[in-house]
C-alpha cells in the first residue's frame, strides 16, 4: 500500500502524540502512587508541643447550649465557668445550631439557640469549638451556615465543617500569646442515613456538598463458632427460596469460612456481617473499621497542622460502643477503633485527643505523655425544650420522651454528670490533669436544667470514682484531692 508524505506526517504526530500521552499517564500513576503512600513524619523538633512556659488548656465535651448563661448569679455555675475563663485555651463540641429566630430563612428543626449563644460562648472564655456532630444538619445548610456566621462573628474559631470536604476537614487556626493553635474535627456517623451530614469534595466547579469531616466505617459483629453457623444454616435456607425472585440478591461467592454476610431488608441498609470470635474477643463486640480515605485525609490535615502550629488539638464526635448490648449513647467504653485513631491522631502530631457523643463519661489515657480524653460528658445540656413549644405551637409536655431524654435518660441521671478537664502544661511537656465534677441540675427546675454547675461534694466524689474505674483500663491513675481528680504525669 502507498502511504503519501502527508499520511506520513500524520503518523509521526500521531505516534508522538501517544508517546506524549503515554508519559502522561504513566507520570499521573506515579503520582497517584506516591500520594497514596504514608508521607514520612515530621522533623522532632515540629511534632513537640512548642508552647514555652506554662500553658493551661481547658476541655470539655458538648455544648447543647439554647440560651446566654454566663450572666446567671448562681455560685456553682459560676464557679464552673470560671474554670473555662482562667484557661489560656478552651475547647467544647459545638452541639446542634444557632439562629436569629426572627429572621433565619431555613427550617427550625431539632437542637436550635439562640443567636445570642454564640456571643455568650466567647464570654464564658471558649476559643475554638468543634462543629462536626450530628446535629448539624438540623435546620439544614442554612442552620450550619448561620451557626458558623454567628461563631465568626463572636470570635470563636471552628473546625470540620466547611462548603465542601476540605474546607470541613482542613486545620483551623487560632493566634494567641503564647503561639498559634490548631483543630481538627471528625465525627463517625450514627447510621447509613447520617451519611448525608458528610461534605463532599469540590472538582474545579463541579460539586462539593457542604457538611462535615466525616469517618466512614463499616462494621462486622462478633460471634461464637455456634452461633455462626448458626447464621450460615438461616441464611442458606432463605437462599432455597431464591428463584420465587425476578432479581434477587447475590450473596459472595468467595466468602471467607470465619464470616457470613446475612441479607437484611430491601430498603436498602446494608447487610450486617458477622465474623467468629478470636481469642480473647467477646461475642457481642462490634468490630468497626474506618474508611481508609478518610482517615488518611484527617490524619494528613493534622500532620499539616502541626507543622504550622504549636499545640493541635484533634477532636472526635463519636457515639459508637464496644457491643451490641450496649444501649446507644450510653457506653461507657470506647470501642477499639476509637482508640486506634486517637493513638493515630496523636502519633501524626495531635498534642490532646478531645472526644465526645456520648452522653456519659468514658475513661482518659495517657499516650506517649499526652492526654486523650474519650469522654466528657455534656457541659451544657438544654435538650428539654421544643421550638414547637417555645413559639407556643404546642402544649409543654413533662411526660414525652424528650423530657425523659433530659432528665432520666437510661434510667439514671448519669447523663447529666460531667467533667471539666484542666490539662497544664510546663514548656511543652504535660505536667497534670485536673478534672473538676460538674452537673447540669438534675434536682432543680426544668428552667436551669442544662446548666453546669460545680458538683456537690457527695456527687463529684461519686464522678470522680467512676472516672478512676473507667480510666484504670488505660492504666491512668487518678487521685481525689478535695474533690477534685489529679492525673500526674511525673
């Protein structure tokens, strides 16, 4: 066949340009490839805590907060608030949203306060607070978008959530004084459906839902050898009846002998897993693992955050518990990934893991000298109200579940029992932890409840003896020093 020197030319350009195409490629998988790879840590002398002097760092877990308080001439709630106003930093999870009831545009659902909270929050002496929890989405974008607006204004730095994914999951940062700070926010969904509340990455003009910094997980629970096959023998059965069905649902072909997949309804829930137990695990556990992606992109955002900042501080929004027995929002011990990721948080560059959810006191760890505190508790805790029955749309109802939620959730009122952590610092190495018992009124009227308060001495010494139970499985001792828990890192 004849080939003319112009179809000639068209195949020397043809031919460079896949040669071009192909380095091209190839230049975009390598890149991809190293990305993917765990970056080196940082230089020492960046992942040390850099704060000269000494620095006191306040901790406390949800602020489910409708209305000002700081005004209230009330001793006890005073003197727990002043403990938030000595610190040289205070930190809290911003729980639910803000709005001027007046003029806010979007829908009034769920936890809504006052737009004067924010204001009240900066005076109390609160610096920085997390926004990624599940309320969030309360009042749709529009609550979150006025919630932040009114924590700008007041002066009060927020971290994960944003108008996309990385602007939920990038660092905030805060000048003071004595050096700059750092926060990072995540929250683990509660169910598939609250996977909705996760933000979404932007692609030149292209997408990027607003929401949080979300951690994904799926979850496997454990079982007994009998109870396993067990499952296997029901779930072959259902498969018997599989051809009454124009498309059934394929189960795996290659599953692993120690698991099973069981099909769950067609609305679309996943299909729980189950696994046998391994030596030493209890059936009952719930084996949870995180989403890679979205680890490594929190666990880049505080590398980064700390090269940029003195002290960083990595905050969780977590409600899961270590067994199906567990009722929700009451376990008291963090589950094995939650451990994992604040040791991962920490070992990237965090100098404090704060977590809260849950609406009791979970343990505090020592790891590698620096604190990790699983839970907290609630600071503020105004759940009773309604915005139907603050507008008067409905009756004030002392009988309903919210009320029961406020005050006696899980048959005691451990829910309403705090603490508020003072960790110090002496030239960047944590010298103690003081933890002061607070509660949120569970004697008085439905006006104050919510409120903190410093703990009576009969209660805060009951606090104070489940925190040093709770706390022993991370081998943590604390002592009780006149109500008062100390943790002493010397």
């Amino acid at each position: 066949m004849f080939i003319t020197s112009d179809q000639q030319l068209f195949c020397r350009r043809f031919l460079r340009a896949c040669l071009s195409a192909g380095l091209i490629v190839y230049a975009l998988a390598w890149t991809v490839s190293i990305s993917a790879q765990t970056p080196p840590p940082l230089n020492q002398r960046d992942m040390v805590m850099t704060i000269p002097g000494d620095f006191n760092f306040a901790s406390v877990g949800d602020l489910m907060m409708r209305r000002p308080a700081s005004q209230l001439a009330d001793t006890a709630v005073q003197a727990a608030l002043q403990l938030i106003s000595e610190a040289d930093l205070a930190v809290g999870n911003m729980e639910g949203e803000l709005a001027n009831l007046r003029d806010f545009d979007g829908p009034l659902n769920g936890f809504v306060g006052t737009y004067e909270v924010a204001a009240d929050l900066k005076k109390i002496g609160f610096d920085m607070v997390n926004r990624a929890q599940n309320h969030l989405l309360d009042s749709e974008v529009e609550g979150m978008f006025s919630t932040n607006a009114l924590l700008d204004e007041a002066g009060i730095v927020h971290a994960g959530t944003g108008r996309n994914l990385d602007q939920a999951a990038a660092p905030a940062y805060l000048e003071l004084p004595q050096g700059r700070v750092a926060m990072v926010g995540m929250h683990a969904p509660l169910w598939q459906e609250f996977r909705r509340l996760g933000a979404t990455s932007q692609v030149g003009n292209l997408g990027g839902r607003p929401g949080l910094n979300m951690l994904n997980y799926t979850e496997t629970i454990v079982v007994t050898d009998e109870q396993l096959a067990s499952l296997k023998q029901v779930r072959d059965q259902f498969l018997e009846f599989s051809s009454n069905y124009d498309n059934p649902k394929p189960m795996p072909s290659n599953e692993p002998s120690d698991r099973v997949r069981f099909p769950a309804s067609s609305s679309g829930r996943e299909d729980p897993t189950y696994r046998a137990a391994r030596p030493g695990e209890i059936p009952g556990t719930v084996d949870y693992s995180l989403s890679q992606n979205d680890l490594s992109r929190t666990l880049r955002s505080i590398r980064n955050a700390k090269r940029y900042a003195d002290f960083v501080v990595a905050t969780a929004h977590i409600h899961q518990g270590q067994s199906v027995l567990e009722q929700m929002h009451l376990s008291t011990k963090p589950p094995d990934f939650y451990v994992d990721l604040a040791h991962q948080a920490i070992d990237t560059g965090a100098d404090v893991f704060v977590g809260h959810g849950v609406q009791l006191l979970r343990g505090i760890e020592i790891y590698k000298g620096k604190p990790i505190f699983y839970g907290l508790g609630e600071f503020f805790r105004e759940a009773q109200w309604t915005l139907q029955e603050q507008m008067g749309q409905l009756d004030a109802n002392q009988r309903g579940p919210r009320q029961n939620f406020s005050r006696n959730f899980g048959g005691s009122t451990q829910s309403l029992e705090s603490l508020v952590a003072i960790s110090h610092y002496q030239d960047g190495e944590l010298a103690e932890v003081r933890l002061y018992p607070t509660e949120l009124g569970s004697d008085g009227p439905d006006s104050r409840l919510g409120i903190p308060r410093l703990a009576a001495p009969d209660l805060a010494q009951s606090i104070l003896a489940r925190m040093q139970r709770l706390s022993q499985e991370f081998g943590t001792t604390i002592s009780i020093e006149n109500n008062v828990g100390v943790i002493r890192t010397n």
